[in-house]
C-alpha cells in the first residue's frame, strides 16, 4: 500500500517538531517522493545523521509502504 504525501510530512513533523517539510510525488504512484526538511535540530549533524532522523521519524516505513524517498535536508538560513 502507497503512503500519501501528508502522511510523510505528519510523521517528519511529528518527530521534528518545528521543521519545515516540503513533499514532492515524483511519478505520482504514491510511492516515489522527494521531500526537503528544513529543521534547526539539524545544525551541527553530518548529512547522514540528518537523514536518519528523517528516516527514523517515518517509523519502519521506507522500504515497505514508501518505496523511495530523495531526500535533502538542511538548516534554517
């Protein structure tokens, strides 16, 4: 079963509380999105640690229901 773009950023929103989450569906199935998560709990983080916070806050989702995910991540400006 595909995820909806909301679902995605509720979960992000959710665990990074804050964050700025922009939800792109790449091919418009429901399973291939780009999402772009501003969050000031970031600053200081590697890139990696930053996308597995996100990836953390989808709960076991990648891989199942949400098959891929292009991620960008970054500080407030």
């Amino acid at each position: 079963m595909a995820m909806i773009a909301e679902e995605i950023e509720r979960l992000i929103k959710e665990d990074l509380p804050g964050a700025e989450v922009r939800i792109e569906d790449l091919r418009g199935d429901g399973d291939h999105y780009a999402a772009h998560v501003v969050f000031e709990g970031f600053r200081g983080l590697s890139r990696v640690q930053q996308h597995q916070m996100v990836y953390k806050s989808l709960k076991g989702r990648m891989g199942g229901e949400l098959h891929a995910l292009a991620l960008q991540t970054s500080v407030p400006e």
